[in-house]
C-alpha cells in the first residue's frame, strides 16, 4: 500500500483488502471457516476503529470463527501462514494481520505453552512476535529461557531477533518486564551469543536491548560493553557505540571512557547563541556557539544538545539530541552550528511558552539559552 501518512494513517495497514487475504488463506486449510460472515461482520466495524482496536478486533473475531479449542485454532493460524521473509527483508505493510495473529496466540493460548511458543516461532518469521513473546516468558521461565537459548542459533535473522527484542526490558509498546529489570544478566547471557550476529537487523535489537538495560542497571551495562568492546570487529565497534547512547547522553563517565573521552576537559564556552528569541511551530531553530580549548593537549569531544521543552501542563522536560564527536587542539578555537526544525511529529507535540538550550560536551552542561514558541 502507498506510505503512511496524515491522509493514510498506520490504522489502514489493517483494510479489507488484506484482511480478505488472510480469510482467504485460512479458508484453504479450514474449509468450514465461514469467509463472507467473517468479512461483512468486519467491514461494519473497520472503519470505526483504531490502529490498535482494528488489530484486536480482527483477533477476537477470528476467535468466533474458528473452532472452540484453541490447540484447533492455533494450528489453523499456523498453517493458514504465508510464505517466511527472507533473512534479506523485513515485514512490510502487508503483514500487519500477523500482529492479530501473535496476539490471537498470547490471548488465548496460554495453557498450551508449546504449541503457542511453536506458533510465535512461525509468525516472527512473517512479521514480528516480541511483544506476544513476553506473554509466556511469564508464564514459564525457565522452559521460554531454554526455548530463546536455543532460537539464538536459528537460521533465521528474524528468529534470532526476536530473542533479543522479546527480552528487551522496556520494549515500546508491549510493557516492561520487571524481572530482567531487577536483574538482567540472564539477558546479557542471551546477547552474548547474539553480538556478532552476522545480521544488522540483530545487532540493531542487541544493541537496543543494552540500551534499555542502562536505564535500570547501568553498572551492568558499562561492564558488558567494555567487554564487547575488546572485539575489533566493526560491526561489533558500531555495536557498543550504538548501545551507549543513552549512557553517553547521561554523561556517564565510565561509558564515556571506554570510548577514550574524559569529563574533565579543560575547555570555555566564548559565544552560544540562537538566530532570535520567538519561533512558531515549523521553524527552524539556528544555534550557534565556538569552544575554545585551555588545555595543554588535544582531546575528545562528544558534543551534544538538550531543549526542555514545554509540556502541555507548562512544566518542561529536556530531550537530549545528538550533534557531533569532534576533537579540540591546544588553545583551538571551533565554531559550531546547528539547525533545529521545530516541528510537530508522531513522538512530539510542541506546546507554546519559554523554551530553553543547554549544550552538553563530554557529558557536561555549558551555557543557556532561551526562546519562546508562540501558537
């Protein structure tokens, strides 16, 4: 389908078209599934729905349709499935019917732990299961812990990837796992067999899995990174880099070392300034500034900067961004600029009143700056 957007927004991944397709497919193995009921029934409410809603519609109606035993139904699912996505590919638009399927098997099959863990190894090879994952982690840990172990070896990326993204700790969207909050290594002892992984598409997971680890458990985080970091592939080096981000954004000294930067630098803030002081939403915010060196000796900068922005209560919150890793010479002087577009987006909404800019270089706060963002 043509991509998302105002005027064809996320909900519509979930039409009639592919809901017809999917009703088609399971028609093939189960003769006495009654396609045209289903499909009307869906078509009166499709339209009424959300993104979400859509999703958990069409799994409760595939609920009624299918035969009462959920063992039946989750093999039906299981063998109406298409074609798996090659290691090369990931999920298109297409597949989101797959998300009511994987939500099919943690709703309703919850007493049949091997035919639902089998079934979500089938989906996640289609479309992407970690948030059904998590379902049966609670259920049975230690069988689901075996199971992953196991899936860190599979041939498929996409299997490989649900490993690491189903036991992330924080996972947008599907809740948190307060267990591997409390203690992750039986995480870490996952991502480990996983950090080499000859596919980004896994590499990426890892990384974001060590990343939500840090928000609960730096000190363990750090300890594994430093310990990946020892491996000269490049892969693994963008790796640890990646999985850093918010430890160096917090000015986490010890991350901040394994990457050979100190947090006592020896350097002035000379100018930091912003093109005016009253924006509207759609803007452009320009940012200017020059850093002088007062050391003896070159050294390394990570330079990044953070707005708070106003909420819609009038509080603020800061959100650091990503600028630039730079190096700074004897007595050197750099000037810096940056465009910042002030724009409305699916993550952030912009509410009027007095902004505010800091700079942050090697995990430190230089300088403030405010604005104002007017209706």
């Amino acid at each position: 389908m043509a991509g998302l957007s105002q005027e064809n927004p996320l909900k519509n991944v979930f039409n009639q078209k592919v809901i017809s397709e999917l009703a088609s497919r399971i028609s093939k193995v189960y003769p006495n599934f009654a396609s045209d009921k289903f499909l009307n029934i869906i078509k009166l409410r499709l339209d009424d729905l959300g993104f979400i809603e859509r999703s958990n519609f069409l799994r409760d109606t595939l609920y009624d349709f299918l035969p009462n035993d959920p063992k039946i139904s989750i093999q039906i699912l299981i063998d109406s499935l298409g074609p798996e996505l090659p290691n090369s590919s990931i999920a298109g638009l297409e597949g989101f019917t797959v998300m009511s399927l994987c939500s099919f098997v943690s709703k309703y099959g919850k007493e049949h732990f091997d035919l639902s863990m089998k079934a979500l190894y089938e989906m996640t090879k289609r479309f992407s299961a970690e948030g059904d994952l998590r379902t049966f982690i609670d259920i049975d840990y230690e069988k689901s812990m075996s199971l992953l172990h196991l899936w860190c070896k599979d041939k498929s990326h996409h299997v490989r990837r649900l490993v690491s993204e189903g036991t992330r700790p924080r996972l947008p969207l599907a809740g948190r796992i307060p267990r591997f909050q409390k203690d992750p290594r039986p995480v870490i002892e996952l991502l480990d067999k996983l950090v080499t992984d000859e596919s980004l598409y896994v590499r990426r997971s890892v990384a974001n899995n060590i990343n939500d680890i840090a928000k609960d458990n730096p000190e363990i985080a750090v300890t594994t990174l430093k310990l990946w970091k020892k491996n000269p592939s490049s892969d693994v080096q963008w790796l640890v880099s990646h999985a850093s981000r918010s430890l160096v954004k917090s000015g986490n000294k010890d991350v901040l070392g394994i990457f050979g930067v100190s947090s006592e630098i020896e350097i002035e803030l000379k100018v930091f300034s912003i093109a005016k002081k009253k924006y509207r939403i759609n803007d452009t915010l320009e940012i200017q500034f020059e850093i002088e060196s007062k050391a003896k000796k070159e050294e390394s900068l990570i330079i990044d900067y953070v707005i708070h922005f106003v909420k819609s209560n009038g509080k603020t919150k800061e959100k650091v961004f990503k600028l630039k890793k730079s190096s700074i010479k004897p007595r050197e002087l750099i000037p810096i600029s940056k465009k910042h577009k002030l724009i409305n987006t699916s993550g952030r909404t912009h509410f009027p009143g007095r902004h505010m800019i800091e700079l942050q270089i090697n995990g430190k706060r230089y300088g403030k700056v405010e604005f104002n963002l007017n209706e």
